[in-house]
C-alpha cells in the first residue's frame, strides 16, 4: 500500500516509517524540518519504496501536490508540534503545526478518496481529570495548548469520518521515549549533566509520576490498532501500565551517564510548569482486550531511552 | 461593563445585545455580516452605550484594533457560521467563522488582559451518542463540521482558561428558535408552503425529534449561567425539557399559516442529512440545579418562532 507519513521524519514519525517499510509498503515521509531531521531516515535513501518530501502539511497547495502523485492508500498523520511548553510562548504553533495540518490532510483526503487515517493523538486531551481516563471519559477540558489542538483535531477526523466515509485510528499517546527523541525530561536532565555533573535542577517536587512508554512499543500498538480495530472512529489509549518518577527518571540518567555523587535540587511544587499535569490514571484496559499490552516497563523505557540518547550524542541543540 | 458580542447582529448576538443593555452594561456589537443583519440591531441606533463595528472576527488585526480601543471586562463569542448544512459544503466555513473567530477572539483577550468569555457551543460537540448527553458525557466524536468546530473552540478556550487566568462560561446550545433566526427547520417549512400551499416536502421519515429552545429563554439562561456559575471553566447544557416531532413543527407552522389540507410529503430515513442528529437525550440537571428551567416548552417555543418569522415576513431569503 501507498501510506504518507507526516510528520515523517520526526522521533516517532520516522519509527513507523522504518516498520512499515519492513512490512513491505511504499512509504512517503513529508516533513517540514522544524523537528524531524534527515538523519533519522538517512537509512531509507536507498529504499526504492521510499520517498522523502520537504513541505508543510499546513499548506494545502503543497500537500495536495503530493496526494496527486501518488495513490495514498492510509496516511499516518503524525505531523505536529510535540513541545508542549515552547506552544505555550508561542501562540499560533500549536495551532498551525498541530490543528492545521490536521485539518489540511483531511481536504486532501477528502479530494483524493484516501480513506485510511492513523492519528496520533494524545492524553493531553484529557486535560486534568481526577478519575480513570478512559476512551469515552470526559469532560474535555484540556489545559495546554497542544492538548487542545489534538482535541480539536480529533473533532475534525470525527466529523470528515461521518461525511467523507474515512475510517480514522486515533491513538492517544502518553509521553514517549526512545531513540531519536528531541525534547522532553530525559533529554533536559542529560543536557543539564553535561554543563554541571555536579549538581541537577528538577523542575517540580520531584514527585510527579508518568508513565513513559518505549517508542518502539508505541509503534507497535499503533500498527496492531490500526490492523484490529474495525469502527469507523476507533479511538484507544495506548500507554504502558507502570510509571515513572521524576526523581526516579533523574537516578537512572545519572546511572547511565556513570555519574557518581550528584546532587538533586527541587525548584518545588506539584507540577514543572504551568499546563503540565503531575499525574494520571490512564486506563488502557481497551487496548489490552483487543490483545496488545506494552512490553517494556516506564523505568526500562527510561533507561533505553537515556542509553540511546547518551550513545547518539545528539542531545546538544535542545535545551533544558 | 463594556462588553463585546461577536457575532452581535447575529439571530441570538442581536437578543443577547438587547438583554445587556437593558441591564446598562455598555455593549460594542461586532459582525461580519454574512448571517448577521444590522436589522438586527437597528434599534439601538441612538443609544450612547451602543456600537456597532463591522468586522471578520477571524482577522486578528480587525479585531485587536476593536480590543484596542475598548475596554472589555467580557466577551460574549457568538461570531459562528450556525448553518451546519451550509459547512458541509464549504469546507473551511466551520474552520474559520467558528474555530478560527475563537482563536483570534482567545488571542485577543489574552493580549488586551480580558478575562472573561461567555461561549456560545452546542450539543452538536456530543455527536451521536446513545447515552444520556451530560456535561461531562464523552467521548466527543462530533458528526458535522460544526460541531468539530465548536468542540475545538472549547478545547482552545479551556487552554487559553488554564494558561491566562480567564474564566469561561461554555454554554452549549440545542436548537434554538425565535424571532430574526436565520435558518432551520421553521423558516424551510414556511418558505416550501409559500411556494406551494398544497404540499410541504419533509426531510427525514417525520419522526426525528429534538428540543428546541426559544431564543428569549436561551439569553435568560446565558445571562443567568454568566452570573451564578463561578468556576474556572464553566461547561452547561441550556436547553428544554420537552421535545418537538418534525411532523409536529409542520402541523404548527400549517396552523400559523392559516392553511388547510396541506399534504405532507417524506423522504424518509431516520434523519434530514447527513450529520443530522436524529434524536438525543440532553441533560438539564446541571444548569436545572443552579435554579434555571425555561420557561415556555419546545412546541410553544416552536409556535412561537413560526409565529413571529410569517409575521416579521423576513423569511424569503433562506433556501429551503
């Protein structure tokens, strides 16, 4: 099948793009460079079933060029901006580089009868709920920006399902981990490590608890979903069941860079910042009946995640 | 307090504007007049506390000039294209009148230091669920663009609540009827039985049955909610108890007609269009228990409306 990935050449992007060429599908990789880089699917340049394009799935014109070209069969519509806090500086980011890719691969889906969508989602729709977070739980309050643009988003798939006859897979993600990574608290601890081995600032209490799940999991759940699920909107959790701490996070960095005798300092509260949520009970109850459960812990996907990042050595450009 | 309505020469922004300026709050209507009528609001023309400025609430420059100039202590954001049927055609209608208006309206507000915001939404973000339609009822999988819209709009101001300090007041709306409304199910009637007295073409098998709320109840509630609700982001369901058949709304309009043996005509299907909700059980305990009922019932509210659009004989430049 032919499948555009936007977003493809992003962290998690460019993990689906290398399964789903393992699994023998043609597969264009559209990125607009903000946070993919070329280094993650250099790999592929050779691949005769694979394509890269430089563009913004924001702009129609330039999206549409490429649904006219090639006869997409699914598109996995991962494009967006996954910095949480940097959407909240800057205003229209997660509205354009989240919300309106979204809605701009929808027309184009629509003129060109690609009928197939994954979407990742993300928990941050749930904004902060005090009960189990399941698939149908509401309200839907989010309380970051880019949880509101995957809610907005979601409303949007929903809709253009019902009229276009799309079948839509929206995978809400937890935070992730892994290889290729570009922000995030692993990344931000291993940067601060680099300047002062001494000595690392937490952001919070060091208390709060998330479950971080291994990118090379979450691939895994979304290609499952996307095979099993047979709804018109089929929406699911994907996550692992464990957690982790954040001072937890911190002694696993520190172990993996060979660091002895740092010291731990809190900058206090219940939260890093403004629109993070300290914790959730995020059910996944709906994805381990329809038969695919996480197979790395939140502590183990920590540490492969720090461990790659560490060996890569890519982690100077993001700050902490 | 000056307040701005968007959408302010719109069917329910203009009775909106009525109400507050009875109560002496200086009120500044903004419309782009596209559903809008300065009919609307004509007779506010020689009050002091009363401007009109035409404008797309959707140009962030436009509107940032009006924030400017005025000093807000509310938005009322009722700026929408309410023509579901119409957003169905036109892809980015939805888009842009209802989500992006939002946007620019949040963006606004948080510049200018505004921090409350009246939100007209509607049960349309429920989409079609076989449960009882409560507040905190998901999940929200919209089927009209509209709806995808108006979701996405709460989903934005929910963010912009947590991260500004606003306070929002989301009021989600069922149908509602009543003197200068602009389209629906009333003036189709009316507009097909002036064409033709005889016979009257129904959408759908007749038996599709929702509330509809008459306007002056909608503002009461609006008004009533705005003031007793004092949560951080406040999320009602304003609506009416009773419901109305579509074959009932037809015998009413006949009868306010003045017309006799008029045949009625099915399509058939359980409903009008596609994206059409057929039925739903929509939840008033919580805008009920903070002391709000409405006081006419839906086929009264009906009645009424019919009675007021062959009266006011504005009905003609609506498309059945």
């Amino acid at each position: 099948m032919n499948i555009l990935i936007t977003g493809g050449a992003g962290f998690i992007g460019s993990h689906v793009a290398d399964r789903l060429l393992a699994q023998g599908h043609f597969v264009v990789c559209a990125d607009n460079l903000s946070l993919g880089k070329i280094a993650n699917i250099a790999h592929h340049k050779n691949n005769p079933r694979f394509r890269f394009i430089k563009l913004d799935a924001a702009d129609l014109k330039q999206l549409r060029a490429v649904f006219k070209r090639y006869r997409f069969g699914c598109v996995f519509h991962l494009a967006a901006n996954s910095d949480i806090q940097a959407g909240a500086k800057y205003l229209d980011v997660d509205f354009k580089n989240t919300l309106l890719t979204t809605f701009t691969t929808l027309r184009c889906m629509k003129e060109f009868g690609v009928k197939q969508l994954v979407f990742a989602s993300s928990s941050a729709v749930y904004g902060e709920l005090d009960k189990p977070l399941k698939e149908e739980t509401g309200p839907l309050f989010p309380i970051s920006y880019y949880g509101a643009a995957k809610l907005a988003s979601e409303g949007f798939i929903s809709a253009f399902c019902e009229n276009c006859g799309i079948k839509a897979w929206i995978i809400r993600f937890p935070n992730v981990v892994g290889e290729r990574t570009t922000h995030g608290v692993i990344l931000d601890f291993i940067n601060r490590l680099k300047k002062n081995p001494k000595e690392l600032l937490i952001l919070g209490d060091g208390s709060q608890k998330k479950p971080y799940l291994y990118v090379q999991d979450l691939v895994e759940a979304i290609l499952f979903v996307w095979k099993k699920a047979q709804g018109k909107v089929n929406c699911l959790n994907a996550g692992v069941s464990s957690a982790s701490r954040v001072s937890t996070i911190a002694r696993i960095v520190v172990e993996e860079m060979g660091l002895k005798k740092v010291k731990f300092k809190y900058t206090g509260g219940d939260r890093g910042w403004v629109g993070d949520v300290p914790r959730f009970s995020y059910s996944l109850s709906k994805i381990h009946s329809l038969g695919w459960k996480a197979s790395r812990t939140s502590d183990e996907a920590v540490r492969l995640a720090a461990r790659a990042c560490i060996a890569g050595g890519d982690c100077s450009r993001v700050g902490g």
